[in-house]
C-alpha cells in the first residue's frame, strides 16, 4: 500500500475525519518526495497531448508517464532554476499552462520554495491579465509557448510593474525564458526551506459567476483537506487512474488533478485538448483504463443527450460530478447507458468539498449529497437559525470545533483579499439549499441568482432543472428580467438542439413543458434563444453576463 493519507488523518467512514497536520507540513516534501523516496517507480502523472492541442505539431512526444521519482527530480531542477532567477519564498507565480504535464513538476517546485502558485486560465484578456497581475503583484509568468498566448501575456506584463520575469513551455518565444529545457542544466538535489502550514501555498480568482472576480488564498493545509475530497467522495484508490476534466487554471484541478489523489496512492490522468471531442475522450478513458472519472454536469450532459458513450466507461469504476447541481434526469439517463451512478459533490474555489454524495451512501440524484466529515455544514435562515427539514436557507460552516483547514485564508501578507466568505468565526457560503429528512443536501440557488417574482422566490437551478429534460433543449440558463408589475419575471436563455428552430411556436412548447412540471410563477414569461450560454472558463454559467445584457437593451 503506497496511500500516505493515513499518516495525516484519521477517518471513521463518511462520519467524521480529523487531520493531524505537523506545524511544518509541505505537500512538496512530505508527500511528493516522501512517495519519491518509497516509491520511486510508481506513476504520479499519465499524460496524453490531443491533436486540438496549439503546440501539438511542435511536440514530439504526444503521451508520457511521470512517475513519483521523475516528479521529485523534475520539481528540484525546476525550483533550482527559478530560485536562480529571483523567485523566492512569497513570491505570486502565474501559471498559463492548461493540461500540460509540465505544470505538475512546477507546481510542486514553488511549493518547495514557499512561492505563491497562481494558476490562471489562458482565455483571459488583456484587461482582465492585467488585472490579475496587479492584484496579485505577480512577480513572474510561466506560459505555453503558443505565439498568440506569448504576446498576450507580454503585453499584459508590460502594463504591470511588478512582473520582473517570463518563462515559456513547450516552445521559445523572444524575451521568455524557455523553463522546459532550462531545467536540466540544474541541481537535481535541493535543501529544504523553511515552510510553515500556515504559509500562502495557491492563489485563485473567483469563476466571476456574479460580479467582478475576487482573490481566494489557500494556505499550506490545503492539500490535506482534499483527503476527504478524493478518498470519501471521488472513490479513487490506491494504484488506480483518476480523470478529472479540469484545465488547471480552475481550482477544480488542486481538487481532482494532485492533492487528494496521490495522497491516496492513485496516478492522476492529464487529458491535454483544446478543443472537447466526446469520442476522442472516451477513447482516452478505455485505452489509458482510467478507474475513477470526474467531469462538470456539462460533460455529462453532451456525452448522454448525443448517446456517444458506447464502450468508454467499460474500465471505469466510479464517476463524480461537481461545478453545478447535475439534473436528475441525467444522472439517470448515465446509470441506464453505463451502470454508473453519478456521485454529486459541492463546494467553492474558496473551499474543499463541502457535500456529496458519499462512498456507500445511497445516491439522490439532484441532491447534493451530505455534508463533509470535516465542516459538518448547516443551512440558517437570514436570522441565522438553523432551518428544519425541507426550509431553505443559506449553507454555512459553523465555527464550533470544526476544521479550518482547507478553508480559504482571512488575510495574507501583501494582498488585499476582501470579501471571503468570513462573518467572524461564521463561513458564509453564499449558496442556499435545504436539508431533507435524512440529511442530503438539495440546492436552490445562489443569494444573488434568486429571482424574487411578485412575492415569490424563484430558484434559477428549479427551473432549468424541468427545461433541459425537454428533448428540444441543450443548455439554458434561467435568471430574473426586471418588470414594473411584478419586480421581476423569469426569463429562460436556451440553445436549442440541431433539427429545432427558434420561434413563437417553440416557446409556447417549452412554456407549457415547463408548466406541466411546476407552478405557474416559475414559468418562463421570456425565452431568448442563443447559439451559446455564457460561461466562466470552468463551465459555470455567467448570469451577470446575461443580466448586464439585458439592463443594455433596456436601455436602447
């Protein structure tokens, strides 16, 4: 058994878990090389590089296994090299890299040298690069060599005095150091500094799935509270394959792609695409035989709406879902074609799992799942008393004697964090649900989606829930258009199936659908029909985008 997970807690089922977390504690050292040094030859990393990839015909070798021992050697070079370019201990490092293999051996070299990691996904602007940049006062950049991304980011880093150095992966670019081949011109061996469980380990900006993105800190804790995540929840095991479907700009990633799964003795799979192909992954899934799978509702969605799962899950095991509550009908419609239930997990870029339909628990599809052995979360009323069964009220983590780890920090040096979730001692979600009789948790909404419709409140999720089983429908998204009657009406954002059309005639369809599934105020008074739901990069929808459309056409 090669799981180092029971060094540092102590688990009694879905139960309870309690971390034992040395004042000292690195992930680098005492996981990373720790493995190195006991299990040199096992694989940490499968990667497979897709034909989408941008620097797929520059690469010569388009699959590669990384193995625990490579993973500590490649992490030292690469710590010795940056620490011989200025990068030291606080220091804010911004990672552009997607699914490239490189970015786990260099994650794990900053952690070594006490920097701030910043994984940063590579479709933003220019504005919001440089945005990111000063917030953060990212001192250097490592991207992928793609020519468009380079100049991106050389540009931005221009606009930001605090950038001081540039690195590129996978191919040169003027003005960036090439990390990749630096590297090997370096120590292999490295000593170890002075890290602290406490220090700032990753720096996130929020998916912007409300308003402007805000900056989440992690602290060196971190990695151990994602024990629960992969061991109670994503089911992975020891000497297993784990997928998660995750770019590494997404703190999605530190959830599925590294923490929690070498802990627990599984390899993690590195699916690197540019563009979703269905089949190209399935292929991915069956030839590799990955044994544990995790992938956004959307994922899920396409693979079972166009019936393109055949054989592809024939060596899976165990299938995850978080980023969005996954629609019932889904779920089901999956366990028919596959076997496999889906397994719902919750929690936020500022936090670890925080619910989920557990190992051994009866799936609920829709639900939840239960809360985390580690939070044991609540649901308050705006009063802040504990609902009863079936009231809806806001998920929080009460302070009594629960863990803090894995939780995002109050404050760091250096940076202005601001609102993040904490009231006191109090972690507010933000995210209302109900509990049901025997504790599964049932989303509702966003504090901020909720659509208050003459003196009603409509959940955004309830609705596109009913819509999306409509066979016309392919993705929607639900939100509140501002009416002088009734304060606000719901309206329905959809993109329809291919061999459907737009019109009057299909909204009175979706409208009397969705009338015969629920009350009369729910129902969508406006359909707009689109070619695309706008999206964070991780998948979520961006309401405030659709919302902030709508206040400009009211406009004009």
């Amino acid at each position: 058994m090669s799981a180092l997970y029971p060094h540092f807690c102590t688990v009694s089922g879905s139960e309870e878990m309690t971390l034992h977390i040395p004042e000292t504690f690195n992930f680098a050292y005492d996981v990373v090389d720790r493995m190195a040094k006991e299990h040199p030859e096992q694989r940490a990393l499968v990667w497979v590089q897709d034909e989408s990839c941008a620097l797929y015909a520059q690469t010569a070798c388009h699959e590669r296994v990384l193995t625990f021992g490579e993973m500590s050697r490649l992490s030292n070079q690469a710590a010795n090299f940056l620490a011989a370019q200025g990068v030291s201990k606080g220091d804010r490092v911004m990672l552009l890299l997607k699914r490239h293999y490189v970015y786990w051996y260099l994650l794990v070299a900053l952690h070594k040298l006490g920097a701030i990691a910043m994984p940063t996904a590579c479709m933003l602007n220019h504005k919001d690069l440089v945005s990111h940049m000063r917030d953060a006062e990212v001192s250097a950049v490592v991207c992928l060599g793609e020519e468009a991304l380079c100049q991106k980011i050389d540009a931005a880093a221009k606009d930001s005095s605090s950038v001081r150095l540039l690195c590129s992966v996978g191919a040169d670019f003027p003005g960036f150091l090439r990390l990749d081949e630096a590297i090997s011109a370096y120590p292999e061996e490295m000593e170890r500094v002075d890290t602290r469980k406490e220090d700032p380990l990753l720096l996130y900006f929020t998916s912007g799935t409300t308003g402007k993105p805000k900056i989440v800190v992690q602290d060196g804790m971190y990695p151990l509270a994602h024990i629960s995540t992969a061991l109670l929840w994503q089911n992975v095991r020891d000497g297993g394959l784990h997928l998660s479907v995750a770019d590494t700009g997404w703190a999605k990633a530190s959830w599925g792609k590294i923490y929690g799964q070498w802990l627990c003795g599984s390899a993690v799979m590195a699916y690197d695409f540019d563009i979703f192909s269905a089949t190209r992954m399935l292929d991915v899934l069956k030839s590799q035989r990955v044994t544990t799978f995790c992938a956004p509702p959307t994922i899920y969605r396409f693979f079972v709406k166009n019936r393109l799962l055949d054989d592809g899950f024939a060596h899976v095991e165990y299938a995850a879902t978080a980023g969005e509550a996954i629609p019932a009908e889904i779920v089901e419609q999956f366990r028919k074609l596959t076997g496999l239930e889906i397994h719902s997990g919750y929690g936020q870029t500022e936090s670890v799992l925080l619910t989920g339909e557990f190992v051994g628990d009866p799936i609920r599809p829709g639900s939840m799942g239960k809360g985390s052995p580690l939070y044991h979360p609540m649901v308050v009323s705006e009063e802040g008393k504990e609902c009863p069964p079936g009231e809806p009220g806001e998920i929080v983590l009460p302070p009594e004697g629960r863990c803090r780890a894995g939780l995002c920090m109050r404050s760091a040096p250096g940076l202005e964090l601001g609102d993040n979730g904490w009231d006191g001692d109090l972690y507010r979600t933000g995210d209302i649900a109900y509990r049901d009789e025997d504790g599964y948790f049932w989303f509702v909404g966003r504090v901020d989606d909720m659509i208050k419709c003459s003196g009603y409140r409509v959940s955004p999720f309830e609705v596109e829930s009913v819509l999306i089983q409509h066979p016309a429908v392919m993705e929607c998204a639900v939100t509140g258009l501002p009416d002088e009657q009734r304060g606000y009406v719901v309206k329905a954002t959809v993109v329809l199936r291919e061999g459907y059309t737009a019109g009057l005639a299909m909204t009175k369809v979706l409208r009397d659908f969705v009338k015969e599934q629920t009350a009369d105020y729910k129902v969508p008074r406006v359909i707009d029909y689109v070619d695309q739901i706008p999206s964070t990069f991780s998948g979520k929808i961006r309401r405030v985008e659709i919302r902030e459309r709508d206040a400009r056409k009211a406009k004009t």
